[in-house]
C-alpha cells in the first residue's frame, strides 16, 4: 500500500472518525506522568494525529503539542475542534517519515492508532532528527477484542464477510515482541489497559462505517453489511447497547 493511499483512504470517512473512534483510557496519561514520570510541560508531536482524538488527551492535561497530519480534510477537523479550546494547540501538514520539524525540538513524540500505517524504519530515523537528546517515545493504540464476548466474535466475522481488504490493514498492527525490538534497549516501559463504547446502532453503524475497509455506499457489499450489522446488534443488544471493547497498549521509551 502506497503512502497516498494510506493517507487518503480516510478522507471521506471525517464525520465517522470525529463522532465514533474511540478515546483513549484516562489511565494512560495516569501512568505517562505517573509511573513514567514524563512532565506535563512536555512539548508533544503528536504525529498522525487525524481528527485530534489523540491530540485532545495530551491538551487536556496541559502539554504544548503539534498535531502532524498530511490528510487534509483529517487536519481541518482537529483545528476546527482543538483550536478554540487550547490555545497550546496547532497544526501541521506533514508525514511520519517527513514531519518538517525542527531539529531537537520536541521532548515527546506520540504516534496512536496510525502508527501501523508507516515505515517503522523511515520514522525512526525522522523522529531522532526532531526530537532533543533523550527525548522520548510513546506509541499506543486500541486493540479490539476480538473474542472476548459473542458479539465480538460476530463484529470479526462480520469484517472478515464485508471488508474491502480487513485482513490485510489488520495484519500491520505490531505485536509486543515486535514493538519490543523497535525500540531496543531504550524502551522504559510498557503498559496494558481495559477500554470501552457502548453504542447504540447508530454509533456502532458510525463506528464500522469509520473503518478504512468498510465498504462505503455504492459498493455492492455496502447495504448487505449494514444488513447483517443490524442484525448482529439485534441478537446482542442489552438494554438498546452493545459493548465493543479494547485493550489499549502502550509503550514509551528513546530512539537513541
């Protein structure tokens, strides 16, 4: 998969994205300025940072941070949302492997849910570039369960039934051994947490409609997947809500 198609796959996906992808654990940012002592004065390059979901966890708890998206439509959406409320906030087009930052000038980079789109080997080199002498690394994201319950286990079959190219985007996703030899001796640490939605229809159809392989309206495999989502919602439903749930891991450390 080319880099353009990467970044552009999403674009007609904006409105899913910002309403329906999940935010991360509070406890994350817990154990980021917690047990690994990273400071809240931190400059943060939020690289991939889409719509901002990721973006708004690190305002919020007052870091400074740079939002580098290439997609733009993705882009628009973070400042449209971010930017009247955090004054700490901007926003740049650019690519994992080519940020356009500045040399030693950021004290953390974070990649979340879109670190599986890029070449692990060009960014690590890029991010060494930008970031300061010991700077660090967190790379997180929301894994989804995939047979923790039987509604699960339908959503799994349901994607692998519908999906455009489900299997391939699911198997760029790192393991930990993997994340562990990326970061070698530098890692500092590495957590696993619980994380929830509970959607109705309509943000359960939002939530698989906000998926890169998910065909959209006019492809053949379109209505029938909305077919079989209601009917999968039907069967597992508890009081008008099913759970789709996570787990979100994490690890930090340097690219020295």
């Amino acid at each position: 998969m080319s880099a353009s198609d990467s970044t552009e796959r999403f674009s007609s996906r904006v409105a899913d994205y910002v309403r329906y992808r999940p935010d991360y654990p509070a406890a994350l940012m817990d154990w980021l300025h917690g047990s690994m002592a990273v400071p809240t004065s931190a400059l943060v390059a939020d690289i991939g940072a889409g719509t901002g979901i990721s973006s708004r966890q690190f305002l919020a708890a007052g870091h400074p941070l740079v939002a580098v998206e290439p997609n733009a439509p993705m882009r628009a959406a973070a400042e449209q949302w971010l930017a009247p409320q955090f004054p700490l906030f901007r926003a740049v087009d650019g690519r994992a492997e080519a940020t356009g930052l500045a040399d030693a000038s950021v004290d953390l980079v974070s990649a979340a849910q879109a670190f599986h789109w890029f070449d692990t080997v060009a960014v690590r080199a890029e991010w060494q570039r930008f970031l300061h002498p010991g700077g660090l690394a967190l790379i997180y994201w929301n894994s989804r369960l995939l047979d923790a319950s039987p509604f699960l286990v339908g959503y799994e079959q349901l994607l692998l039934d519908y999906g455009t190219d489900y299997t391939a985007v699911a198997e760029r996703y790192q393991d930990d051994a993997t994340m562990q030899a990326w970061f070698g001796p530098g890692l500092r640490g590495m957590i696993e947490l619980p994380n929830v939605q509970h959607l109705d229809f309509d943000a359960l159809r939002g939530r698989l409609l906000s998926s890169s392989y998910a065909p959209q309206p006019g492809h053949p495999r379109h209505a029938p997947m909305l077919a079989a989502l209601q009917d999968l919602f039907s069967a597992h439903a508890v009081d008008g809500q099913v759970a789709f749930e996570y787990r979100t891991r994490a690890f930090l450390g340097t690219l020295d």
